[in-house]
C-alpha cells in the first residue's frame, strides 16, 4: 500500500492548494507539518521530513513537493541517501536566485545529486520563482522526467491549481 506524504514549501499550502486537494483524494495521504513555516531552517526541515516516513516500508513511501518542499526533499536525500518508492517535485524553487529573498537557512546550496528512486519535476514557463531553464538543470542532475506545464506560474493556488486532476494522475504513474 502506497503512502503519500505531502512536502510543502515556505508559508504551507493552503486550504485551496492543489496539495491540499491531494491530501484530501489520495488514499494514506498525510502532510509533513513543519514547526516554522515563515523562517525554515534546512536541518530542521528534513530531519522532521525523515522522522515523518521512519517506520514505514521504504518502498511504499512518495513524497510530494512543491516548491522549497522541492529542496527539502533534495536535501533530505543527500543526507539520509533513502531510497523510496517515487516523489512528485512540482515547482522547485531557486533559492540560489537573487529574487528569492525569503528568510530560509541551509538550504543552499541546492544538492544535485541523482536521486535513487523515480522522481518527476514539474516546471512552468512563467514560474517567478524558478525559471525553466533551471528546472531543466534541476531535473538533468536530480535524473527526473521533466514534465512542463506552460504558463502555469507558481503551480499553486494563485496560478489557479487547487482540484488538479493532472497532478493526481502523475502521482498515479509512479503506481
């Protein structure tokens, strides 16, 4: 039996998130609760991203992330070295970019390390927050299929992705 734990980034996703919607469809879906939102520390994050999956079979175990949850996730790997079944990275930030002005500690530099499990990254052609250039870069190294939604901004609620059935069925292809 798979089980999805939803990774969001800086500030949560809210009530009309498309994670949240994937946290209310998928069967065994649980999101990973950080104790700071606003002003994460790296460490904290995945430490509290491993302790979440620890006593679950590896194998049965995809991680969703969205945005900084994208990063948390590549960090976590390349202190942990975890493989699980599959993770979702929709959306993963830059923070190595001038614009992201965001207090976050320790998150870079962002780890390129190729994952050791099916990952996808999904990007958009007008993401503020990651150009798709290094979305690109970002899938080559981390060895993901990159999958490129168009002008779809951010990929959250704001960009209008709340009920997102394409989503689901992309979390349905690590099945």
């Amino acid at each position: 039996m798979t089980h999805y734990f939803i990774v969001p980034g800086l500030g949560n996703s809210g009530a009309d998130h498309w994670q949240t919607y994937f946290e209310q469809t998928l069967n065994n879906c649980k999101r990973i609760e950080q104790k700071e939102w606003d002003a994460p520390d790296c460490t904290d994050w995945i430490n509290t991203i491993d302790a979440a999956i620890n006593g679950y079979n590896s194998d049965e175990v995809v991680l969703i992330g969205h945005s900084l949850g994208c990063t948390a996730i590549a960090h976590w790997f390349a202190k942990y070295g975890r493989t699980i079944k599959a993770a979702l990275l929709v959306a993963p930030s830059d923070i190595e970019s001038p614009v992201y002005t965001f207090p976050a500690t320790g998150f870079t530099p962002i780890p390129l390390n190729k994952f050791s499990f099916k990952t996808i990254v999904v990007a958009s052609e007008n993401d503020e927050w990651v150009l798709l250039q290094r979305a690109m870069f970002f899938a080559a190294n981390w060895g993901s299929e990159l999958v490129n939604i168009g002008n779809a901004g951010h990929i959250n609620a704001v960009a209008g992705y709340g009920k997102w059935d394409d989503g689901i069925a992309l979390v349905n292809k690590f099945e």
